[in-house]
C-alpha cells in the first residue's frame, strides 16, 4: 500500500505496517534476513546496521508493525515470551518491589519467585480485581505493577484504567501482559499502561509453530533501556521467527474473531451442560469482570476454564476428546485441552493453587479454529463418557 498505514484501521495496519516493500526488490513479503552481520561501506559509514543481535530488518519490521498495533512508540522482539518479561524485569534495581496479579502465567510466577527473589527484588501477590487492594499492597519501594487481564486460568479481570492510575500516583508504572486477548481486542497503552508485554507464541503468531515474545512501550526512556538490554543480553527473535510471527499477524483480526465466536458457543453450551459445576468465560453476563471487559476490550476471547469437579471426571473428558488436542499453550489454530493443576500450573504449589481456585476438576480450552459443530459434538461426546 501507499501512504502511511498508521492512518489505517486495525486490519490494514496488521498486514501493511513495518512492511513496505522490499526496496531492492519490490517483494511484498519481507524477507529473512539470515544473517549474522553486515559489511561497512568504508570505516565510520554503515547502513544502519552492523551486527544481528543489534538489528536485523526482519525483526525490526515486526517490532514496527507491533508498535502500531498497540499503539505504542517502539517494539522489542524477544526468543520468547518469558525473555520479553525478563527484560521487562531488568528496570528494576535490588530492593525494589512490584505488586502483581496472584494469578498470572505459571511460568511468570516461577521466574519472579524463584529467581528475581534471590536478586533482592519482593513481590506482593494481590486479587488485582480489587483495586483497594492493588492500592494496599504498594510501598514506597513499589517501581512496578505487573498484572494479566484475563489472567490464565481464572479468567479473572482487572480494570486496567483503574490500576494505571493508582501506579501513576505512587511513582509506578504499568506493565500488562495482553498475550490472552492480542491488540485487537485491547490495548492497554491506550488505556493508561506504561509496557505492554506479548507471548507472540500464542494469538500473535497463531499457528504453534513459534516461541516468541515482545514489549511495546511508549516511554522513549523504556524503549532505549529495552533496546540495550536486547543487545547486551541477546535473547532476541530470530528473523525466521520474525517472519513467522510477521504473516501471523495478517490474519489476526479475522482469526480472532473467529476464535471469539466459536468460544462463545462452547461457553453457552457448557453452561448448560449438567456434568460441568462452573463455568469462567469473561463474554457471560454473570461472570464478575463482564462490565469492565466490555468496557475496556473490545471482545472477550476464546479461553474458557471450567470446573468438572474432580480430577475423575477432568481425566476422562481430556481422555475422550478426539478434535481437541491434549496439550499446554493457547492461541493457535488448533484447539487445545489442558488439565491446569498437572500441567499449565503444576510449578505452582499445591496450597497456593487451592487458595487460587485452581481445582483438580479445572479445565480449561484455548478454542481454535476448526468447525465449531466439530467442537460443540467433541465436547458433548467427552462430557457423555463422565
Ligand atoms: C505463554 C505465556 C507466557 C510465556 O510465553 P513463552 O512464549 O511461552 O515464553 C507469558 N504470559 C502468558 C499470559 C502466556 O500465556
């Protein structure tokens, strides 16, 4: 396309930002650039490039094209999503304190208790669905809020605007991993977050044929800081990956909301199902974040958790299912099953799991792309078997 794709809807900036034409060539996919280094004009004069853990085109057009889609000033493109949040973590200096949402990703909660802890940095882990207690919980030692919405397995929201402000007040900034949702349905930069943080391993790059991850920051200060860290530490996307995340992302609109359809239908369908005690699913009307989700994203996603109520029961419906693949991870075109307490978040002690409603009945689905008929039979004839 002509013209800057920055003035474009969501849709058209996907597929065009961070991506004219290949200038040598005119190509318009662009290319891998598999290489390690590139050769000086003459000392002192380069193109702007001069060794790939620095720069490399194809990574550098995705980080452009992540920096519109969320609406932020700069990308960074991380080996994966767990590199993006190590490098996020890097603000912060010993003895500072973030406060976080008890609830994220498992391996989020390994990496700040198991390892940042040795560093002197301390967590406080709060139901960031309350802001009064997101505001109890910070310290004059508080850099970072660090929060998920939907958070992974429990679906549980958090008023993104609302914790923004009250970080604002006490000198803190806001990071938000968005990898649940993507930036087509929220954009958490715009709603007042600092750094937003992505898996491009799951809806990004939709296909489960990558491990990735990025930040997007609109602070120039943050961006130069990331962009150091990238070099100095070099867990950086490689330009196949780049790619590959790169044409996922053309298809993310229509993908999502194909995902979002096919989820809804699933949900309503398990709500009625008499083998299943609960269902969380952010697009009911009775679950607890649906006004704010409605207000702050502009869908509700395709993850859905729900409570089986024994172990039992949750084996022989992940036994049974034919459509769905057994298997941890979320956001690609296939539909995955997984049993959270033995898999997803078995790293999280038994007790800390309970007190998080993480039952051993809990299961959840990242509902993918194949005929939604297809899945809707699959479940009924696995919740048959129970
Ligand atoms: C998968 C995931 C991560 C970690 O990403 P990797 O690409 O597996 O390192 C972080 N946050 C959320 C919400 C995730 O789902």
């Amino acid at each position: 396309m002509k013209g800057d794709p920055r003035t474009r809807a969501f849709s058209t900036r996907a597929i065009h930002a961070g991506q004219p034409p290949d200038p040598s060539t005119g190509s318009v996919a662009v290319p891998i650039y598999q290489t390690s280094t590139y050769v000086y004009e003459e000392l002192g004069k380069h193109k702007g490039y001069e060794y790939a853990r620095v720069q490399n085109p194809t990574r550098a057009a995705l980080e452009s094209n992540l920096a519109t889609l969320e609406d932020g000033l700069a990308g960074h493109a991380f080996a994966s999503g767990m590199s993006a949040i190590s490098t996020l973590m890097t603000l912060l200096e010993a003895g500072e304190h973030t406060v976080c949402s008890r609830d994220v990703y498992g391996g989020t909660f390994r990496f700040f208790h198991q390892v940042l802890e040795r560093y002197d940095l301390s967590f406080s882990w709060v139901d960031s669905t309350r802001l009064d207690a997101v505001a109890e919980a910070m310290t004059d030692r508080t850099r970072l809020v660090y929060i998920e919405t939907p958070t992974n397995p429990m679906m549980e929201i958090t008023d993104i605007a609302g914790v923004a402000e009250i970080a604002h007040s006490r000198g803190a900034i806001l990071a938000v991993d968005n990898t649940f949702m993507s930036p087509y349905f929220q954009r958490p930069l715009e709603l007042g977050a600092d750094v937003v943080i992505h898996s491009t391993t799951k809806f990004l790059n939709g296909h489960s044929d990558s491990i990735g991850g990025a930040l997007i920051s609109k602070r120039v200060d943050h961006a130069d800081w990331f962009a150091f860290v990238q070099k100095s530490v070099g867990a950086i996307l490689s330009p196949f990956d780049s790619f590959l995340v790169l044409r996922g992302i053309k298809t993310l609109a229509v993908r999502m909301e194909q995902h979002e359809s096919s989820g809804r239908r699933l949900a309503e369908f398990l709500v009625t199902h008499p083998k299943v005690e609960t269902v969380l699913y952010p697009g009911l009307i009775d679950h607890p974040g649906y006004e704010i989700q409605r207000r702050q994203a502009t869908g509700f996603g395709a993850l859905i958790s729900f409570d089986l109520g024994s172990y039992q029961a949750a084996k022989t419906l992940l036994d049974a299912v034919e459509v769905m693949s057994l298997a941890e991870s979320l956001g690609g075109v296939e539909t995955l099953i997984s049993h959270p307490a033995s898999m997803t978040h078995a790293s999280v002690p038994a007790a800390r799991r309970a007190d998080l409603g993480i039952g051993e009945g809990l299961v959840r689905i990242s509902v993918g792309l194949e005929d939604a008929d297809d899945l809707m039979a699959d479940l009924e004839h696995g919740l048959a078997r129970i």
